[in-house]
C-alpha cells in the first residue's frame, strides 16, 4: 500500500509518496532548496490551508492545532481545512483573515468576544451549519461585495444574529441556498446589499429599527414579515428581467417565482423579477399604502414572464379572490394548466383546477396529459370535474 501527500512551497505543490516508517515521513529531500514546506501540527494534523498564508508577506507562527496566527496573536490567518467538527476560538484573537477557514470542513464555530473583525471570505464556501456569536461583533462584513464573510454555505439553514450586531454588510450571508431561518435583533439597523441573496428565507422577521436596506438583499426569499417598511423595498426583494447577476436561478420549478411580503397583517406578491420598463418607477414609487391597494394586489402584471405572472396571480387569487387575478389566469389558463401539470406538484395542479379559472373544455386535453405523464392523482380529480368519477375520489376510507 502507498500513501501520497501533498508539499505547498511557494513554487506551486509537490505529490510526494509517504510510507509507513518515521524516516519516509520525515524525508523532505525532494523539497528544493529553499522552498518551505507543508507544516505538521504537533496532533498531527496536515494543514492542507499553508499555502493560504504563506504568500502573504506577514509574519505568521502556527499552534499546536495546525492553526495560523499572526505574531501577536490577534489575527487568525488560517486553519487546516480538513478540521472537521467545531471550532471553538479562543479569547484573544480579534481578527480572523481573508479565507481563513475558506472551504473548510467545520461544521460549527463558536467564536470569542474579543473578535471585532471578519475579514474577506474568512469561512465561505464551508460546511457550516451553526454560528455562535461572540459579543464584539457590531457589524458583519463591511461596504465592499466582495467580502462575502458566510457566503455560499450550502449546510447552513439557520442563523441567529444577536443585539451587539447591528449591521449585516454587503452580501455576508449570499448563496447560502438552504437558509431558511435567520432571526435579527431589535437592534438590527442595516442590511446590505445582497445580504440575503440566494436566500430561501421562510416568515423571517425584519425588525422596524432597520431604516437601510440595499439592493437584492432578500432575492430569492420565500416569504418576509416587515415591522416598517423600508425605502426601495423593491429593489431589496426583486430584480430586473435583465440584471447580469441575477441568472434566474431562484425561479425554478423547484422554487417560487415571487416572495410573499406581510405587513401590518396584509400580505402582497412580489415577483422576483420585474420588467425592466417598469422596474425603476417601482422602486421609486412603492410604500406602505400598496398593501392596501388595487396597485400592490395587481404587481403580478409587473412580472418578467408569463410563468413569473401567472405564479404570482395564482398566489394572489388564493390569497384574496381579486377579480383582476382571476381573470388573468383565466386568459392563461390553457398554458398555466399544462405547465402545471407536467412541471409542478400534483397537489398544485388541483388547487388551480379548484379556483374555477380553467376553461371545462380543456379537462379532456388536461387529462391525456396526466394519463399519458402517470399523474394519477390529477387524473382522478379532472375525471372527477368529467363526471366520470366518484365525489369521494380522495377518501382513502374503505367500508369492508
């Protein structure tokens, strides 16, 4: 058997064979002269992540665990990616650097008090799934996008933000494509740009002290609770149909094509994308009072796309039986039945058939469609909307 491992210098890496002896182990005599090779902790731990520091131009020392600090102690530069498990950082570090425990297999960190800063990338791309706050904390990543502290965290579903923290700068938490929970603080003030984005985020509650909101900060959210409601909120919620960095990865069948906003116990639907033409004049003009206007229960006009405007009037008419939202799927109804049917749960399908907005003379179409797909259950219900099968389609309650 043949075990290799990996030498970073600052030449590039090496692929050098390691047996089982102490002298194979230690046998560094294909490290060209004065290159710096790979460090071994003194757990014996392989720190994969040398290579992280070793371009920097800092000074840097390494502890015990393989973990990379600067001279002073206060600057947490690297740690070994492979480290799996929790990661608990102890009092005294304030810093943690660029990429420290970037694509690193941690899967929780508790970090210190003292901690004041976390620098670009410090644990994106990990398998994070649990953050404990230290108390130093005032802000999360700062001005710059291309900090992205937490993001593209697949693992993370949840996170709790506390009060010391009271902003969350430009896109700290994007693409972590499983978030569905975060609580904010009473205290919270900011939310960036992009905060949020890529965000599946379920009746997460913005506080009323938030007063700055940027840009995409919650595209992708499934559903909000605004205690106030903030200038340009739909720009933080919505896209343009054109917008570059936004490549209409959250309106897949998969996903909803609008996020369902409730303030003040009124509920609207905003499509994630918007039409160009009518994007700025949305952003500019939105307050408060739509949630209790014909304008904010008609925003699915505003879509980008058919799909876009038939979801977002499906939503609207569940919600509110608006004769404007009716109608528009009745005018659509052959597409959005189909598309429905092949494409979305079964369930869903029923629920449009039920609202009355599909034309009777499609149900012999609608129900090829379904025999021939192996969608029993749509089956059933358009046979039954026939007359060609019991009222009791569904009861599962058999009398022996």
């Amino acid at each position: 058997m043949h075990i290799t491992y990996i030498v970073y210098t600052k030449k590039g890496r090496k692929i050098m064979g390691l047996g089982f002896s102490l002298e194979d182990l230690f046998d560094m005599s294909q490290v060209e002269e004065g290159d710096e090779p790979v460090f071994f902790s003194k757990t014996g731990n392989l720190n994969l992540s040398a290579s992280n520091v070793l371009h920097r131009g800092k000074a840097y020392k390494y502890g015990d665990t393989g973990v990379a600090y600067s001279e002073d102690g206060k600057t947490l530069l690297s740690c070994p990616a492979m480290r799996p498990g929790t990661v608990r950082i102890h009092e005294g570090v304030e810093t943690i650097g660029d990429y420290a425990f970037y694509k690193g297999a941690l899967s929780a960190v508790v970090l210190p008090d003292s901690l004041t800063r976390i620098e670009r990338s410090a644990f994106a791309e990990s398998d994070l799934t649990q953050i404990t706050f230290g108390k130093g904390l005032t802000s999360i990543g700062d001005d710059n996008d291309t900090e992205r502290v937490f993001s593209n965290c697949k693992c993370l579903a949840s996170v709790v933000i506390p009060d010391n923290i009271t902003a969350l700068d430009n896109y700290s938490f994007s693409e972590c494509s499983n978030l569905t929970k975060a609580v904010l603080p009473a205290t919270m003030t900011k939310i960036g740009s992009g905060v949020f984005w890529g965000c599946i985020l379920e009746n997460t509650v913005i506080p009323k002290s938030v007063k700055t909101v940027g840009s995409r900060a919650f595209a992708g959210a499934r559903s909000l609770i605004f205690e106030d409601i903030p200038k340009k909120l739909i720009a933080a919620i919505a896209s343009e149909e054109d917008d570059s960095r936004c490549d209409f990865i959250f309106i897949n069948e998969g996903e909803k094509n609008y996020t369902k906003v409730t303030y003040n116990n009124t509920t609207l639907f905003i499509p994630k994308f918007i039409k160009s033409k009518f994007f700025k004049e949305l952003v500019d003009d939105f307050d408060k009072t739509w949630f209790s206007s014909p304008k904010g229960h008609t925003l699915f006009l505003e879509g980008s796309s058919l799909n876009i405007q038939t979801d977002t009037a499906f939503a609207e008419y569940q919600s509110r039986q608006t004769p404007e939202a009716f109608s528009f799927m009745n005018k659509n109804g052959k597409a959005m039945a189909e598309r429905y049917l092949l494409k979305k749960r079964q369930d869903e399908f029923v629920d449009l058939l039920k609202t009355g907005a599909i034309d009777r003379k499609l149900l012999p179409e609608l129900l090829d469609i379904a025999n021939k797909n192996e969608k029993t259950i749509a089956a059933a219900y358009i046979m039954q909307c026939m007359g060609n099968a019991p009222d009791d389609v569904y009861d599962d309650t058999y009398d022996l």
